[in-house]
C-alpha cells in the first residue's frame, strides 16, 4: 500500500512537471481560411443624386370672356385628352352677338354691290356725251369704302364667332386635371384666374443638380464612349423599389449655380398607365437619380466580404505563394455593390484574398488557404465577421 502510495505521488509530480511544458507548445498549425480570386467583371458604373419629377407641360385654364358658369364637364384628379370640354359658359348672348355681326356683313356686301354696279354705269357713259369723269371717281370711291366695310363687318363676325368658341372651353393638351377654383353659376371674367390646371403625364422630366467636379469626371469618364449620350437614368421611388422605366439625358442647364457650385441637368422618362389605372411618377415628386453607363465596364472586383476597414482605411488580407497573410491597402470606387467591391487601386486580377475566417487572420502570418466555399470547417459558420484594426 504505501509502494502504491509513493509511485502516486511521483506520478503527480511528473505530470506538474510536463504540463506547463505542454502549455506552451504552438497549437494546431496555420488556421483555415477561405479566399477568392482578385477578378475582372462586368460592372455598371452608376452614380447618385437627389432629383424631382417635372410634367413637361403645365397649362393653367382661364376664361377668355365674362359669362355664367353653366357646367364643369370634368371630374377633378381624372386625365383628360386634347380637345376634351371642361367648362361650358352660357353661349345665348354671345349668339346674339354673332347674328347682328352676321347681319352687318349681309348689309355691307349689298352696300358693296350696288357700288360696284354704279361704278360699272359710270364707267360705260365716260366716253359718251353724258359722261364725266368726276361721276367716275365719285363712284370708285364709293365702291373702296364698301368693300372697306365689308371686311370690317367680316372681322366683326369673326370676332363674335370667337367669342362664342369661348364659351366652350376645352383641353389644350393631353394630361390630368387638378380640381376645379370656380362652380356652376359664378360669372368668369378674363380676370378671374385659373380655373384649373393640366399637368401632362408621359413622358416626364426628372430634374437634378451635380457638382461641376462631378460632372466633369462622368464626361472624361465616358468620353470615349460618347460622353454623356453614354449613360441612362433610372430612378429610386421613395419606398425604395427602382422604378422599371429608363430614361434619357436630354439638357444641361447653361449656367453654374453661384451658391451650390452645381450643374442643372434634365431627363426624360416614360411614366406608363398601369394595369390597376395609376402612374408611378407625380409632378413635384422627390426620387432619387441614378447615372449609370448604358454599357458594363471591366473592373477589378473582389467579394464584398473581404473589405475590412480602420482608422487608416479600407484594406484587404492577401494571401501570397508561401501562403502568410498580407494587409493590403485598397481603394473602393463608388460603383461597388452590397455584394461586390469595385477595387480602383490596391490589387492586381489574380491574386488571393481572405472572404472566410478573417477572424483567425493575422497580418504575417501564415494561413491555410481553401476556396471559400469549401474553408468553413464543419459546424462552423461560413466566413468572419469584419473586424476592426489588423
């Protein structure tokens, strides 16, 4: 019993000697890391700006005459078409008008022909005894200011007939209708004001403004591809969805706004009808304009989960030959994606960076390197988090 003892405690003694020892070996040598390859993709440069929606025509309506409001002929907020009645004023006195001015032509075109048969007698006994010519002179000039009259009395009726056309007042253009300022049997003046308002609604204008540095880097970017004939424009609704239309830069504004060091510049954009009767886009709407170039360009791209990021900067873990870690410096460029990082200096297409297991890297070292897919050991999570410093 007491041999059994005494090896126990040698036994013990041994072990409290090797375990510290055994504490401080390296374990399980390099960690596991997942990597992607540094590649050339097909990337959209895009850029954005605040921007608002513009109808492309606005017409005010306002009465041309003084009458009484008969009927409004539209329900407000509907769309109209070009030539639609809207209002209908009363037309009885303007008729009147028009059948006294109707008469007066009628009196001057009788006045005017039986001018034109005294000048005719007047003419034909000039070269006979009772002929003179003073007969003749008189009767041209009488035949002058009958015709005179006749067109004085024609503009007259033109007049009266205008003014009866006003009576009806009808859609200049194609658009929607905003309610109406004046109802049925008020008297309308051509003081009153506007009575209501057309906006058209396809296409629309966006408008919005860019820094003159920004516009001048989209114009040397795209100059060799047609500056900015280059780019198209789509927009971001306000509840986040980008709107399915494409539209076209049509004018950049001539002056340099003095406080905001900004370009004005304009678009076009479909605004269809759809299937459930509504349109996207509303006048004075607020959206957000995307610029992006009609064609994809080649750009060095790598996962969007291997950007890590300091108080220095954005970089990246590359993974060289000899497989020891690497912190690179990287530039990112406006065109990156939530899945992708659109790298404008710092790395070069084919070299390897760290997506999986950032969390085990440290700069120097060396790693084990796998495609990401396959790096995650079993049961573990595919991938680190981003983490602060390096």
């Amino acid at each position: 019993m007491a041999l059994l003892f005494r090896r126990g405690l040698a036994a013990l003694g041994l072990f409290l000697l090797v375990a510290p020892a055994m504490a401080q070996r390296p374990g399980g040598g390099p960690p596991a890391v997942g990597v992607a390859q540094v590649a050339r993709r097909a990337v959209t440069e895009t850029n954005s700006f605040i921007g608002r929606i513009e109808a492309i025509d606005r017409v005010d309506i306002v009465p041309r005459v003084t009458a009484f409001m008969q009927s409004v002929e539209f329900e407000a907020g509907a769309e109209v078409k070009q030539g639609d009645l809207l209002y209908r004023l009363e037309r009885g006195p303007f008729e009147a008008q028009l059948q006294i001015a109707k008469a007066a032509v009628a009196e001057a075109e009788a006045q005017l022909q039986n001018a034109n048969i005294t000048l005719s007698r007047a003419q034909s006994l000039l070269n006979t005894v009772a002929g003179q010519r003073s007969t003749v002179d008189t009767a041209v000039a009488a035949q002058r200011t009958a015709q005179a009259q006749v067109l004085s009395a024609q503009a007259q009726q033109r007049q009266a007939q205008i003014n009866l056309d006003y009576t009806e007042i009808r859609a200049p253009i194609t658009g929607r209708i905003g309610r109406t300022s004046v109802t049925e049997g008020n008297v309308v003046t051509a003081n009153s004001g506007t009575l209501a308002t057309i906006v058209s609604q396809d296409p629309m204008y966006i408008t919005f403004t860019v820094p003159v540095r920004t516009l001048d880097e989209v114009r040397q970017r795209y100059a060799a591809r047609g500056g900015l004939k280059a780019v198209q424009l789509r927009l971001q609704l306000p509840d986040g969805r980008l709107y399915d239309q494409v539209g076209q830069l049509d004018f950049v504004d001539i002056d340099v706004g003095r406080d905001t060091d900004s370009v004005l510049l304009r678009g076009r954009i479909p605004n269809p009808q759809r299937p459930e009767g509504y349109r996207e886009l509303t006048a004075n709407q607020f959206v957000s304009v995307i610029v992006e170039a009609v064609e994809p360009v080649q750009m060095l791209t790598v996962p969007r989960a291997a950007l890590l990021s300091d108080a220095r900067g954005n970089f990246v873990y590359v993974v060289g030959e000899d497989n020891k870690a690497e912190r690179r410096a990287v530039t990112m460029s406006p065109q990156s994606t939530p899945e992708l990082a659109v790298i404008s200096d710092g790395l070069r297409a084919g070299e390897r960076v760290v997506v999986e297991g950032l969390q085990r890297v440290q700069p120097g070292q060396p790693v084990m390197p796998a495609p990401a897919d396959a790096a995650a050991p079993a049961g573990a999570p595919a991938g680190g988090a981003p983490r602060q410093g390096g």
